[in-house]
C-alpha cells in the first residue's frame, strides 16, 4: 500500500510579530502546525476538538481555540501564541499573576488560560468577576478549582494587590 | 551585624513562595511529554477491543505488517507477562491474550511512519471475537451463574474484606437511635487535562530503553518494565518530564506504556504515543461506582456506640489497585472519629468496564460520604446541631485508633470552629430565605501510606543533596511533580534548613539515572516522607559546613553560628565567612559533596496485625472541616454552590500558597463529584469519553473557596508538616448534600445531585403528599 499524497498549499502568516511561510496540508489543523511546524509547543492539546480550550491562541487579538480551526484558513492573519507574551525576559502582567498568584498549579491549561484572559483585558482592563468567568468559561483547569484564576487575573488588572 | 536572612526565620514559609517551576509553565517552555523533541520518532497507535467480553478466536496482523511505512505490529503473543500494582494481584496484560475483558481494551498495537500510515495499518488488522455474556453492574456480576471474569475468583469477587473491631452489637443495644442508609456514588473519572502520552526510545546498539512519560510513580513502571520486556533493570531509564496533573490516573502502571516499550524494542527506535482524550478516558483507573450500606447507633447526646458498614465497589474488568481500594474504604472509617465498635464487610467486584483505580481520597470519599449523610440525618432525628453531633465524638491525640492506625497529632476541634464561626453558622443556619442551605461536613486522609506495596526494606524517602564548586545546591529526588508543588517543596525545606537563599537551591525530580528512588507521588506522601528527607540530608551538608568554617575560624563547630549565608564564632567576635568561602574550603581534599538524607516510618506506624492492616496506616492524618452553602431551583432541580468555608490541618503550612492551592482544587474536585461527574456507558461503550459529556464544573459554576489554615505541628513531620491535599476532599460531597437537605428537606442518596436526580426525589415527595393527603380524606 502507497502512502497517499497529501495537497498542500503555502501559508503565509505573522506568528508573534515575524511573518513566515510553510508549504501546508489543506487539512492541518492550525494547533498541529503551531506545534509541529512552527514548534510553538506552549499551545496545548488536551481534548479531541474543541472542548478543553488549552490550545487557545491569539488570531487578529479574538481568542480561538486553534484545534477546530485549519491552518490554511489564517492566511495573511495575525497569530500570537504564549511564547509572543513575553518581552525581553520580562513576563506580562497575566503571566507574572499567573505565576505569583498560583493561578498555574500543573500549568497544562495555563498557557490557553493565559491566552484567553489576554483577550479579555485587551478589550476590557477592568473586567468584573462575572465578565471574567464568561471570557474563560471554554477553558478547563483541573487543579485549581479556579480560585485562583480569578485572583491572577484580577491582580493582572490591579484589582488586588 | 548581618541582617536576618528571610529564608533562616522561616517568613518564605508565613508567606509562601510560587512555584519553583512556575515560569516555564506561564511562558510556555515547559516541555510535556507531547512537546518533547520527537524527531525521528514513529508513531504509535492501537486497536481496541470493540466487545465488552470474548475470547479472542483469530487474530491476523499479516496485512498490516506488509505496509509500507509500518515497523512494528505487536499483540498479545508479543508479551507473555502481567502487569500490576500489587504483586499478589497482576492479571493484566498489556495486550490481551486469548480474551478480551472489557470494550476498548487493547488487542494489537502498531507503530508507523506517521500517524496516518498507523490507522490505516490499525484498520487492516483482521480479528474474530466469540462474545461472551458481559456483566456491568455488580448486582449483575455476583449473580448466581454469571460467567466468570477470571477464573480463579468465583462469583467474580476481586475481595471481601470483612473487619470486627470492638463489640458492636453491644454497641447498637446500648444506643438510644439506630438508622440505616443506603448511599450510592457514581464512577467517575480523574479527567488530568493532559492526555495520556510516552516517548520511548530503545537503542538495539546498546539495548538500553529510556521512557519519558506522565507516571506519577516512575519506580512501578521501571520494574514493570523490566518484567514485561524481559530486561534488567539497569538498562531501563525513566524520566519525567513535565505533567498536567495526575490525580492517581497515573500512579499505576498504564498498558500504553507498556505496549509504546514493546513496539519501540520492536521497531528498533523511538516511538511516540499520544493518547486521544476517548482512550484517556478507556485507560481510566479511577474511582469506582460504589454502593454503601451504612448503619449508625448512637446516644442522645450524639455519642456514636457503634458503626456497621458495608461496600459494594464496581472494580471494572482487572485488579488494579482494587484490594487497597476495598481496605481502604473500611480502614479509613477509623481515626476521624471516636468510634468504639465498628464492622465493616468490603466486597471488590468484577465487571465489563475499564478497570478502576486509585483516585484523590483513594478509597475513603464515598464510605466518607455516606458516614457523613448519616451523621447529619442522626443529629437532625435527635435535634442535634450537627456541629454538637462531630464534637461530641472527637479523638485526643496522641491515640491509636481500633484498627490500629497511630494518631499524633489532631487539629480537627480547631477545624470545626474556624469553619462554624467563618460561615456564621450559629446565626444563619435554619433562618435563610426557602431553597437555600448550609451543610457541613468532615473529612481526613493520610500522610503518605506507612507501609509501602514493594517491602524492600529501604527507607520510605531518600533525597540526595550535591554542592558543588559553584556553591549551587542541587536536591535530587526521585518524587515526581506533577502540579502539586513537591518540587517546590523541597526546595523550601532545603534553604531553610541550610539558611540559604530559596534561589540557591535547585531541584532535579524523577530521573532514574540521576535521582534515588522514590515511591511516587501518591497517597500524599512527599511532604511527609520526602521532605523529612530532604530535611535529613540538609542537615548533613550543614554540619560539613560548620565543620568547614570551624576550621577556617580555628574555633570548634559548636561555637559556629550560622547567619543566613554567613557562617561566624558567636558572641563578640568579629571573624565571618561568607557562603562561598566556606564551600572553597569545604571542597578541600574532597571535592563535590553529596550528601544523602533519608526517612523511615517506624513499624509502629504500620498499621495492625490484621489482614489488610497496613492500608490506612500513616505517619499523620489531615483534617478537615467545611461549610457549604448551596440553593435549589424547584423548578429545574439545579443545585448551585454559592460559598465554601474549608479548614484543614495540615500540621504546617510549608508554603501556604500551594497549601491554599491544594485544599482549593481538592474542595473542588469534591464538588464535581457531587454536582455533575459521572461515567456512563451503554454495554459497555463510554458515553462520556470527552470532556464536554464529561461534566466537570467550569469556571461559571465554581463558587468562591474561602480557605482556613490549622497548624497542629504533628511531632514526626517535617517542621510538623502533614498533607494537604487530599484530606478536604471528602468532606464536600456530604457538606452538599446536607446543605440541599436543609434547604429543600429533601435526602438525596445519590451522587452526583443532578438536576434529573434532584427533579426526581421532588416529584416524589409531592406524589407521597399528594398520597398522604387522599388517604387522610378517605379514613
């Protein structure tokens, strides 16, 4: 039996702030080229599609889980991962309250977490509790309990010291 | 004068420190085992059994093997041997031979070029199963005439544990009530967010294997391993890279691991299996479905006489850690409280699901949950507060409990009123608005199990600690992190015991060629055992230091005063070494330092001489007490949990923000039992396997856990340290269920309380009101 030939197509897209181009699979999911490709392994798989949210990412600043979405479908779109947050060393708010905070206790969730409360305060810096469990309501931690989510997030913010 | 260094008070430990690891894990450079370099590596897959029982009648991989892009096929003939956790009940295989016992049990296993090239190959594997009849309840399992599982258990009983201890029908005669409840909880599931995954590699040039996987307890499956593959032991690596969450889904030895090491031997390299979140679900181990059969008699003043409980526990289709589960459900009924009389009749069954395992609380949640129901419904019968009915059958420490099991130390009295006056219980409870309620229970666990599954006589921990020229402090221990910290931990204990700096200190956990063996982490042992080691050999490096500086100063080592980081003569003298002047001369003829420190639990602590004895015995038990408040829909019979007042005794907080940490996610984990969590299946096929049918509550549904430490300072632990994760667990389910009963004065008797469940035992109640009230007319 022949392996069969898969169509690929060029990609082209900005990945935290560098554009790069990669011949792709019509069917690649967008989470496997971030992690097999582009070796962005900080997005996460923890599910069969669509229903943990350890994957979410950055497309155009909206959140999106990145497993049910095609990589060919983010041509010409801006990409940011957990590895962009970071600048020259000095964590961003939400990881440095992630971090201080014990809003990561495994840390697999972390990283889609993180993601998904960037978009939110990009949005609205001062978010209430309630608007803050709504924007993280597709991502799954199972260590925490969420207490402490809240409180990173909340502290990201400077609500709490 | 040198100022006080933070860390030689002990404030880090006031305070608490983030994790050690905490970086990588917010920036995204933690590698998991899926995020490893796999270069190179094949893929693996396999097939699973898509009947719940049947002997395997033919089995031909020949299509698949010819493919191109195939290196290896392995089945059941590839490996003759069983696997398993307790030597006296291994009766697994990691592909099954001859029959298979449950649907999606491995039969074949392939690894390929990738992984389309390997279900392709999966789907040109032919087989034929014979069914055999196929049992998923236990009532349907004992059955007279069942076929049996195994054929060595009759009536496909894993184990019957049946314990006496004290007079209790003496006990029963001499109480002024005795009620009986019948409490069932469903199985659930650990749900770790991180799928089941291994990279193994097997170099046929040198014949040495080395596995990076998600085990909790890298020893098991080192000696695994070693029996499944027929190699020594010396040619075996693992290690642990980093792992999301664990819960006990790992501490067993898992048959992907196996099968990824048998096709990596095979194939001759390195192959990589990722597990669907469906086939994490079908690897399962974890808490079982459990029936509880529990009777109570007790005085008018809630002092219990005695307690008769039986346990019915559906195992699934292997032994797994069964027996521990069955004993620990009995054993743990004791040294909570003072119970003078106490039978228990444990039954382990057989059936055509995914085998059970340990899961957090491992056996004690649902006796726990169904003790703690009864309880409250007792004091409630005798108008009791159910506070008075907890207080009025404490322990005093120091004790042995009936069953034996050595108790230390015993903060609960002060974890009952931290809860009580933190909720405002005296004031509010009986006087909130209709549908709402407050409930409370308790809860303990042990500090690591006292007697390990493999007697070696080795220590419980050992944890080596380097230093080196660079005046870097290396703490290697085989304990694995998997998200609770331990790293952390360890670390803490280390510079604090040294009086260095906490960023002195660096850990390396779970390596097999680089770090001692450990037990793993399960059962809530680390901090207990491994940080009374790391204590242990810290204190060994300091006195080399002492001695060093002693040299140096021409002075002896008692008149040493260490500082901080500086090592001077006391009282008035000037002449101080820094740090690193001490490690130069230390390193004087000698060079690199490692010391070891160890940990023993003395046989005192191990449990009675009873069969089963030694499951439950530890070194020192958590306590825990809570409040829940909880409201009721009666329209839709949706339970929402409003607020949580947790307190538990961890003797020591050794970093209060993890200790925080750990008590929040357990609280919560017990919540999502209670609330919605439950595994479904229809013959046998999973009905829940991903994690929207899997219901663990999100963040919308999480309430606010507010978290009262207690510090008993148990006399063993390290600084007085004892668990903190497992113990509050418990507690919540029956706090909830209480709390729905005083808010709606409806008993529910199983878990979880959904909404249907909770619909149902309203519809009753109106249709027995409604009955009462036709029956009344008519006399």
């Amino acid at each position: 039996m022949q392996i069969p030939q898969l169509k690929k197509r060029l990609l082209r897209l900005k990945i935290n702030g560098r554009w790069r181009e990669d011949a792709i699979a019509e069917d690649a999911l967008l989470v496997n080229y971030l992690r097999n490709v582009a070796g962005l392994t900080g997005v996460k798989t923890g599910c069969d599609g669509g229903e943990c949210g350890a994957c979410t990412i950055l497309i155009d600043g909206k959140a999106v889980p990145s497993c049910i979405m095609l990589a060919v479908r983010c041509d010409g779109r801006c990409i940011e991962t957990i590895e962009g947050l970071a600048t020259q060393g000095r964590l961003s708010r939400l990881q440095r309250a992630f971090h201080e905070k014990l809003g990561t206790q495994c840390g697999f969730c972390t990283p889609g977490m993180v993601m998904a409360a960037e978009a939110l305060l990009r949005c609205n810096p001062t978010p209430t509790d309630a608007e803050i469990r709504a924007a993280l309501s597709g991502n799954l931690c199972r260590c925490t309990g969420y207490v402490k989510i809240i409180e990173s997030v909340k502290a990201a913010t400077g609500a709490v010291s | 004068m040198t100022a006080v260094d933070p860390i030689a008070d002990g404030s880090h430990r006031r305070r608490g420190v983030p994790l050690i690891d905490g970086i990588e894990k917010v920036t995204g450079s933690a590698r998991y085992t899926a995020d490893l370099d796999h270069a190179g590596a094949l893929v693996g897959r396999i097939l699973r059994s898509p009947v719940s029982h049947g002997d395997i009648e033919r089995l031909d991989v020949s299509k698949a093997r010819a493919m191109e892009g195939v290196f290896a096929v392995i089945t059941g003939d590839d490996c003759p041997h069983t696997y398993g956790v307790l030597p006296v009940a291994m009766n697994e295989y990691p592909l099954a031979r001859e029959r298979v016992r449950y649907r999606g049990e491995p039969i074949a296993a392939v690894a390929a070029i990738d992984a389309g090239t390997a279900e392709r190959a999966i789907e040109l594997i032919e087989f034929e199963l014979r069914p055999l009849p196929a049992y998923y309840s236990s009532e349907e399992a004992r059955a007279p005439g069942a076929t049996l599982l195994h054929d060595n258990k009759p009536g496909n009983i894993e184990r019957e544990v049946h314990h006496d201890f004290g007079d209790w029908q003496l006990g029963f005669a001499n109480a002024d009530l005795v009620r009986e409840e019948k409490i069932s909880c469903a199985e659930i599931n650990h749900a770790q967010i991180e799928p089941h995954a291994c990279l193994v590699d097997y170099n046929p040039t040198t014949g040495q294997l080395t596995v990076q996987t998600v085990s909790q307890v890298g020893y098991y499956l080192h000696l695994m391993l070693a029996r499944c593959l027929e190699m020594d032991t010396s040619r075996i690596r693992i290690v642990k890279p980093f792992i999301g969450g664990g819960f006990g889904a790992r501490v067993e030895v898992l048959n992907f691991e196996i099968i990824t090491a048998l096709l990596a031997r095979a194939a001759s390299g390195k192959v990589l299996m990722l597990l669907s979140r469906e086939e994490t679900f079908l690897t399962h181990r974890a808490r079982p479905q459990t029936d509880v059969k529990i009777r109570v008699g007790m005085r008018r003043d809630g002092r219990i006489t005695a307690c008769a409980c039986e346990v019915v526990q559906r195992g699934g289709a292997y032994a797994g850690y069964g027996i521990v589960t069955i004993l620990y459900a009995g054993a743990l009924l004791q040294g909570l409280y003072d119970i003078p009389a106490l039978r228990y009749d444990g039954y382990r069954i057989y059936a055509n699901l995914p085998p059970c395992g340990a899961m957090r609380g491992h056996g004690a949640v649902d006796t726990r949950h169904a003790f703690e129901c009864l309880l409250d419904r007792m004091s409630r019968d005798l108008g009791l507060d159910p506070f008075a009915a907890r207080r009025a059958n404490l322990l005093h420490a120091p004790t042995r409990t009936l069953n034996d099991l050595m108790i230390n130390s015993y903060g609960l009295p002060e974890c009952l009123d931290r809860v009580e006056q933190a909720s405002g219980w005296r004031k509010r409870i009986g006087k909130l608005p209709k549908g709402k309620g407050l409930g409370m229970a308790c809860s303990h666990y042990v500090s690591g199990a006292a007697k390990p599954i493999h007697w070696t006589g080795e220590p419980h921990a050992v944890v080596n600690v380097r230093l080196d020229f660079d005046g870097g402090i290396t703490a290697l221990t085989g304990a694995a992190d998997i998200g609770q910290g331990s790293s952390t931990m360890v670390a803490i204990v280390v510079s604090e015991t040294l009086g260095v700096a906490l960023d002195r200190v660096r850990v390396v956990s779970a390596d097999s060629a680089l770090t001692p063996k450990d037990n793993g982490a399960y059962s809530s042992r680390i901090t207990f055992m491994v940080g009374n080691a790391a204590i242990d050999a810290a204190k060994t490096l300091k006195n080399i230091l002492v001695d060093a500086a002693a040299r140096k100063l021409e002075a002896r080592p008692d008149d040493i005063e260490v500082i901080g980081e500086t090592f001077r003569i006391g009282r008035g003298t000037q002449a101080s070494l820094s740090f690193a002047e001490v490690v130069k001369i230390a390193l004087v003829d000698r060079g690199a330092i490692t010391v070891s420190g160890t940990f023993t639990c003395p046989p005192e602590a191990q449990g009675g001489r009873h069969k089963g004895g030694a499951v439950g015995s530890t070194m020192g038990f958590s306590y825990a007490a809570q409040v829940v408040e909880a409201s009721v829909d009666e329209a839709t019979g949706l339970v929402t949990v409003e607020k949580v007042w947790t307190a538990l005794d961890c003797g020591c907080a050794i970093n209060p923000l993890a200790v925080e940490g750990q008590i929040q996610g357990s609280v919560w984990m017990g919540m999502g039992q209670a609330l919605s969590e439950e595994t479904r299946y229809f013959e046998g096929l999973p009905a829940h396997a991903s994690l929207l049918e899997y219901r663990m509550p999100t963040i919308v549904e999480s309430p606010p856990i507010e978290v009262h430490i207690v510090e008993s300072h148990d006399p063993h632990g390290p600084f007085g340290a004892k668990e903190a994760s497992e113990g509050a667990l418990g507690g919540f389910a029956p706090a909830l269920v209480n709390a729905i009963a005083n808010a709606i004065g409806i008993d529910l008797d199983e878990l979880p309380v959904t909404p249907d469940r909770v619909m149902e035992a309203l519809i009753q109640r109106r249709r027995q009101a409604r009955l009462a009230k036709t029956l009344k007319a008519a006399t």
